[in-house]
C-alpha cells in the first residue's frame, strides 16, 4: 500500500473530525502505519515527530515496551466486564493509586474527557437537587473549551460552537479568565470572579475551569493565584469547584496535576488524556466524601447517581493506567520535564524577535507562541501545518497559535528539531 492508495480509501468511508473534508482535495491526508517513541511512520517510510502528542495524550511515547506488555498480559486474563455489581482488580488498584496522588476519595468511571465532564456537571447538579436545592447555572471561564458532548459544550465558551449549537445547550455563564501569567492579572480576574459569585451563588452548581493553561482556547496561561482565589471564593460561597485536568493533568504542567502548583483541593477533578499514556480511552471524575454522601441511601430514597457507560472502567483502560503511573513512579518523570521545559524556554527564546510574533509563553512541557492577528482566510495555521510536515515534524497550530507538547521521552535533540520546523515555518509566512 501506498499513502496514495490509503488515502483514497479513507476518504471514500471516513469523515474526519475537526475537519472540513473538502480540504483533503488539495491537502493529502497522512496515513500512518506504524509508531515509535517520537516517531510517527507512513506508508513510504517517512517519519514525523509526534510534537502534539496526538492530541496531548501519548505521554510515553508510541509502542511503548511496558505499557505494551502489561496490556498482553491482561488481555488474557479479563479483557472487559460491567461495573455495576462487579469489580476487577485493575479498577481497584487504579482507583487506589488515583485517591492517593489526587488527594480525592472517590473515583467515577467513564469513557473519555467529555464523558467525564458531563459525569462531574451531573453529580454537581445532583447533588444539590439532593440537598433540596435547584441550581441550574454553571461558571466557566471566557475563552474556556471542555468538550463536545452537548453539557461540555454548554460550559465551553466557544463562539463558532455557541451559534451553532446554542438552542441545546444548558445555561452557563462566564467570567473572565485572567489576561495573562501576571499575578496582577490573577487578582483583577478574582474581582470579577466575587461579583459574580456575590450576585449569582445561590442559582450557580459549580465553577469548572482548566487549572493554569486553556487548552484549545489557545493555550492561554495564568498564575496559579487565581486558582487559590478561585478556590477560597468557591468553598466561601457554597459553590463546588470542578478542576478540568484532562489536558493538564500527569505532569504537562510541571506538576502530577496543576492544582498542586495553587496547593488546592476541588470538590471535582476530570482526568483523561495522559492517564492511559494515549493507549486507551478511559476518564475518571474523582470526588470527595462529601459528595459521595449525598447519593449515599437506602435504594427507596431515590437520590442515586444516575450515569453509565458500557465501557466504564474497562480493565484493558485501567491496566494501560497503572502502567503509565509506575513509569512516574519508576523514572521521576516530573522532576526530568522540569530539566526539558527550562530547556523548551530556552528555545522559545529566537521567537521573540520575529514580526509576526506576538507573545510565547510556557507552563511546563507546553509552549505556545502565538503570531499577530491574520485573516482567518489566510488560514496561517495550516500553512504551518503543511510546512513543519515537510520536515519531518508534526504540528497542529490552534489558530494563530502554534504550540508544542510533545511526549515526555523526546530528547533535547528531537526538541531542537521540533522548534526549528516551527521556526523555519513561521519565517515562512
């Protein structure tokens, strides 16, 4: 097979997402055979570094020997089984070693990050409604993106997915997200935040947020302040707190999760992404106690959590987790991507004196250079796109916004690499 023969074949059957599929007449799909660590390989031996860590999920790196093994040995012994009213021992062990590095009671399964967050909207409102209490809002941050199921998408604040779908979405409503990594910035989006809180608290379930980056709202970044503000104003008000660390969670951000760098605790945490190290879907919602509590009856009360997935827990997903928190646990992970994000910032240096260069910024093994404003029509991102993949280097810019998070085993070398295909192809422009 060729990439030309697999491409063909694609497009007469699949409808690719994030995609406007009449761009694939002049734009070739990339069809992938194999995968290595870094390394993606086509179907005529090119190779491409993975430099978003397709879609920021591959942590680990592609055919990674250990999580390999330990998904074989499993699959032998107990490949599925329903969760409601059976149990396994991976989902035990993983929920275990999840309670412990979150600090978090309990944990809720289910099948991927959007999944997750309408779990934790669920149970949030849920729990009020069984306190006697019907609060109907949720808060997010502007610029905020969750996920693409219909309550992800209500507490996103996308525009495009606002005027589309805005007649199906819940209600929601946004405060500003702090402008910048200033933790004056922090302070003056706190503000706002209390105003809103004062004026709205009773009606609001929770506040759901990404902690110190916004993923596909452009990877904007803020202090950890407003996330300990965000948390004081939270617990102060009787509103819960929805951490949405599927992006940022398992060391991207330069700690095991992003919370840790605000030394909070919230009453929700959505892990996904990085948690299988990009081998499987699964997702979890980890909770307290006290939420916990308020479904905690005798069956004639009625007041159970009433979510379920067919795949929930699946012992393949969690075996694939276990694997991907003992390579942690064995490798010091966190303390080795401290070394490579100094060395990414050292990187982002040559950006700044570029025209079209409006800002870089990095929080962790996530680095982000954001060029001046083009016309939508000139479709930079593409460009750039297009460009990084003639050398070797897979990028996949978020607008104006090129960004690099690759998997966490990439060596300084393939970074330089990485940051020269940007380079290369921003001057390009």
């Amino acid at each position: 097979m060729t990439n030309e023969m697999m491409m063909q074949r694609d497009i007469e059957v699949v409808w690719h997402p994030c995609t406007q599929m009449k761009d694939h007449e002049s734009i070739p799909i990339i069809p992938i055979r194999s995968a290595k660590g870094v390394y993606l390989y086509d179907f005529e031996g090119n190779k491409y570094i993975d430099a978003v860590s397709s879609w920021w999920v591959n942590i680990f790196g592609h055919a990674n020997e250990y999580i390999n093994q330990k998904i074989k040995e499993q699959i032998d012994t107990l490949e599925h089984v329903i969760l409601a009213g059976f149990t396994h021992e991976p989902v035990i062990e993983l929920s275990h070693k999840l309670r412990e590095l979150t600090q978090l009671d309990k944990a809720f399964y289910a099948d991927n990050g959007s999944s997750a967050i309408e779990v934790a909207l669920k149970m949030s409102f849920h729990y009020h409604l069984n306190k006697k209490e019907q609060r109907k809002l949720f808060l997010s941050l502007e610029n905020s993106y969750h996920g693409e199921t219909l309550g992800a998408l209500s507490v996103g604040d996308v525009a495009l997915y606002k005027e589309t779908y805005g007649a199906l979405l819940i209600e929601s409503i946004q405060t500003p997200a702090p402008k910048d990594q200033s933790i004056e910035a922090a302070k003056k989006a706190l503000e706002t935040l209390d105003l809103i809180l004062n004026k709205h608290h009773k009606e609001i379930s929770a506040m759901i947020l990404e902690p110190l980056v916004q993923g596909a709202g452009g990877m904007k970044m803020y202090h950890p302040h407003y996330l300990k503000g965000a948390r004081e104003l939270t617990s102060q008000y009787g509103v819960h707190l929805i951490a949405d660390e599927i992006m940022t969670g398992f060391g991207r951000t330069g700690s095991m999760f992003a919370c840790e760098q605000a030394g909070i605790l919230p009453d929700f945490m959505t892990l996904s992404k990085g948690l299988t190290g990009g081998y499987l879907p699964l997702s979890v919602v980890m909770t307290t106690n006290d939420v916990y509590n308020a479904f905690y009856c005798d069956y004639n009360e009625y007041r159970a959590f009433l979510h379920s997935h067919s795949y929930t827990g699946n012992p393949l997903g969690c075996v694939a987790a276990l694997a991907t928190l003992d390579i942690f646990e064995n490798e010091d992970t966190i303390k080795t991507n401290k070394l490579k994000s100094l060395f990414m910032i050292r990187q982002l240096e040559r950006f700044k004196k570029l025209e079209n260069v409006k800002e870089v910024r990095i929080t962790g093994m996530i680095a982000a250079i954001e060029l001046r404003e083009y016309n939508p029509k000139e479709r930079v991102g593409v460009k750039i796109f297009q460009l990084a993949l003639k050398r070797g280097v897979l990028l996949r810019p978020l607008g104006n916004v090129v960004y690099i998070m690759p998997p966490y085993i990439i060596t300084e070398q393939e970074l330089c690499k990485v940051f020269d295909a940007a380079y290369e192809s921003i001057t390009m422009l």
